[in-house]
C-alpha cells in the first residue's frame, strides 16, 4: 500500500506527464511553454532573428578624455544610434553643454 505522504508527489508527477503531452514545448527546466516563438514589435527578444540582427549592428559610443570649446572647421552634423554627434574627418566629437568632448564610435 502505498504511503499517504507520497500521493502529492504522485499526483504532481503525473500531472506533468499529462501537461507535456498536451503543451507544444517542455523545456529542460520543467517549465511548459505555449506558442513559444518570437513576437512582431520583440526584436531584442532571445530567440528572434530580428534580435540578433539589432544586437549585432548596434555600435558603442565610448567617450575619450579630450575636450574642446569649439569644433574644428568642416565638421558634419550625423546621427548615430539616435545620438547627435559631429564628425570631423575621421574623429566624431558629442556636445556637452558649452564645450565638445571626442567620442570614440566601435
């Protein structure tokens, strides 16, 4: 006969076994997922395609040490990653109030 302190234990495993023949995924972790794809409007989202696209062309503004009052002739205004930065030559600089301070882009 069976011990009264196990039919929790009992009935719980039985339970997953029945989940996991009616869920569309088990995963490793135990834990039943429906529908599990990525969503429209989710692009950072794990397993999206559009995700990883994003993630591997978004570039890193660092800033540098050096700063200057007032940029040098012929720099272009650019956005990059919706910052607002000036590109002079091959340096780009980011407006700090009164005074510019060089950025480096990755």
């Amino acid at each position: 006969m069976t011990n009264i302190k196990m039919l929790p234990a009992i009935l719980l495993g039985f339970s997953l076994v029945i989940a996991s023949f009616t869920s569309d995924v088990w995963l490793e972790t135990g834990i039943i997922i429906k529908n599990a794809e990525a969503r429209a409007g989710r692009a950072i989202s794990r397993g999206s395609v559009a995700g990883v696209a994003h993630r591997s062309t978004r570039r890193s503004i660092r800033r540098t040490g050096i700063y200057i009052s007032t940029l040098p002739v012929g720099c272009v205004q650019t956005v990059i990653d919706g910052t607002v930065l000036y590109q002079c030559d091959t340096t780009y600089y980011q407006n700090d109030g009164g005074q510019y301070y060089e950025v480096n882009v990755d």
